[in-house]
C-alpha cells in the first residue's frame, strides 16, 4: 500500500507525479527544482540560490512525511554542468552529518526541466 504525500510548502508537481510516495517504510521524493512554493516561481538568480532553495524543497516533503534528512538514504543529484558541483555540494553537505551521510549520485546531464542548473531526488526511511 502507498501513501501519497503532498505539501504547498514545496512546489506543486510540474506533471502527472507527486512530490513524492511512502511505501514499506521508505518515502522516495521526486526530483526538486527551485520553485519557490509560495509565487510559484522560478528562482534564476544562480546555481547557489537554486540549491539553496532546493533543498529546502525537499525538507518540506521530508518534514510533510514527519522525517528529517537524517531519515535519507540515497540522493540523487542532477547538473546542467559539472563546474557546479563544488558550490552544490557545499550546500548539500551543510544539511548532513558527514559521518552518516546518504548513497548518492552526482551526474551531469544535458537538460534539466525548465532548463534549471540542479535536481535532486531523495530516498528515506522511516
């Protein structure tokens, strides 16, 4: 069985998904961009202001499923271009003990949804 979870402190899904699915204990979060939940716009101001804001996203679904990053297992991180991942993963670091880090994947790909610089995903456990 699978619970659905949904937030309007994170953006509303751009498609026929939600922002993410808890089932046997795990909640997987759908890929975030930086929309800000509250204009439902998107932020352009550079790849620091888009990571900072996406993951704040992915807090509010992690919080929506009464989790904390603690609770992550595995990330997933998309880049429009791989000179970013310094800044990214300064700002991802900030939000986990380094010691219990999750698995993750830091990959660059061509294009990203509304041509954003970062995605990120989530996988946690209850």
């Amino acid at each position: 069985m699978k619970k659905i979870i949904n937030t309007d402190k994170a953006p509303a899904p751009l498609g026929p998904y939600n922002q993410a699915v808890f089932a046997n204990n795990t909640l997987y979060i759908s890929g975030q961009i930086a929309i800000n939940p509250e204009t439902n716009e998107l932020i352009t101001s550079g790849v620091e202001d888009e990571a900072k804001l996406v993951m704040k996203n992915l807090e509010a679904v992690l919080n929506a499923a009464d989790m904390t990053f603690e609770n992550v297992v595995k990330s997933s991180i998309f880049l429009n271009d791989m000179n970013d991942f310094t800044t990214i993963n300064k700002i991802y670091g900030a939000y986990f003990d380094e010691a219990t880090a999750p698995a993750r994947e830091t990959v660059a790909v061509k294009t990203l949804p509304k041509n954003v610089n970062v995605e990120i995903s989530m996988i946690a456990v209850k």
